[in-house]
C-alpha cells in the first residue's frame, strides 16, 4: 500500500508541475501577443504584414515574408527591438530596451518569427 501511495504522489507531483509549465507556456504567449499589440501592431499590423498606415509610410516590410524572414537571426532582431532603428538621422523604431526585459524581448522575437509559420 505505501508503494502505491509514492506512486501517486509522484503522478500527482509530476502531473501539477507540467500543468503550471503548460500554464507558464501560454502565459508567455499571451504576453507576447499583449507587448505586440502594445508597442508593435500599430506600425508592423496585428499580423506582422506592415500593411498599416503608418508601416506603409515607413515602408516596413512584411514579416510574413519567409525571404524577410531570412533576412535576420534572432541577435538582430533583438538588437533591433532593443536599440530600434534609426535611419539617416530619422528615428524608423523606437527602442525598447529600458521599457522590456530580455524575456519579453526573446518572447517578441519568438513571436516575430511565428508570423512565417503562421503561413
């Protein structure tokens, strides 16, 4: 009997640790999705195609683009969320450095790169 009572506090253990994981994982997706909306969405659009006002004034390109895509790794675009992009003297980006932390950025980032596989 004390061996069966080990087991299922071991299932019951394991099975609370990965729902708090599982929970934490969709937390973080929300979060990315809330900086996107917050900060990102009103220029690169809420599905990163750049297609707003102000993303076709600055001509911003589409990141939905697998080619666009290619055109960085994941250290530029975490340089670029966090120093922004200046562009002969004219501010393109604002940087976000002082405003997110490094886990929101890798969260960005990570939500950046899921608009190509969103294709």
């Amino acid at each position: 009997m004390k061996m069966k009572t080990k087991f299922s506090t071991k299932i019951t253990v394991s099975a609370l640790l990965l729902g708090c994981l599982v929970g934490w994982s969709a937390r973080a997706g929300d979060d990315a999705n809330t900086i996107w909306d917050k900060n990102c969405a009103a220029c690169h659009g809420k599905d990163g195609k750049g297609s707003t006002m102000m993303g076709r004034r600055l001509s911003i390109k589409d990141l939905t683009d697998a080619k666009v895509q290619a055109s960085f790794d994941d250290a530029l675009a975490t340089k670029t969320i966090k120093e922004g992009v200046i562009d002969k003297g004219t501010e393109k980006m604002k940087a976000f450095g002082d405003k997110l932390s490094n886990d929101d950025i890798k969260a960005l980032v990570a939500h950046v790169r899921s608009f190509k596989l969103a294709q």
